[in-house]
C-alpha cells in the first residue's frame, strides 16, 4: 500500500492543509500524519468528514506520499504544487510555490 495523508482546503481561507498526528490541521505537508495501512487511512477519512461537518475544511482527499531524503513528497503534480504553494500570488504572507520541487 502506497502512503497516504490526508489534505483539505480551510473553509475560512481556501489555503491547503493537511492533518497532522494531533488531529490539527496544519499548513505544513511535512507534519502530516503518514497512514500505512487501509485502518489508519479509514481512521484520517473519519476524522476528516467530522471536521468537515463541522465546517472546518472543504475538499477532503486522501492522497498518495512517498518519503524522499526524510521527507513527505506527494505523487502527484498536483499535490506537490498545493503543498508548496499557489502558483500566483494569492494571499498576503504567502509564498508562491518553489518551481522546483514542482517539477522534480
């Protein structure tokens, strides 16, 4: 079984996150809790549907990450331009995404 985190969009700001071990959604794809195995990406889908209920985040998908050099790297191209950041300037404090971990 490939990896998986589990990622949304904050309802307040639209801004890419990802649940982490405390069950926080965190602006960091490096503090993602990693799931391994299908009881743990059931037990991440669960808690994702709670806070979406509650209005917390939209856009819940579970997506696939390898560990490269130590780190949390999505597979898809898609993933790793919403983990580094938006392509254009989007929000103030907000960085736009490093082209080459886009592209790697």
């Amino acid at each position: 079984m490939t990896a998986k985190v589990l990622t949304a969009n904050r309802l307040t700001d639209g801004i890419a996150v990802w649940l982490d071990a405390a069950g926080n959604w965190s602006e960091d794809l490096q503090s993602a809790l990693v799931a391994r195995h299908a009881e743990a990406v059931a037990s991440i889908e669960e808690i994702g549907k709670r806070d979406f209920a509650a209005n917390k985040v939209v856009d819940l998908a579970v997506i696939d990450v390898q560990d490269v050099d130590g780190r949390i790297w999505p597979v898809r191209v898609r993933e790793r331009i919403r983990a580094a950041g938006p392509t254009i300037a989007y929000a103030p404090g907000y960085k736009i995404a490093d082209p080459d971990f886009i592209a790697s």
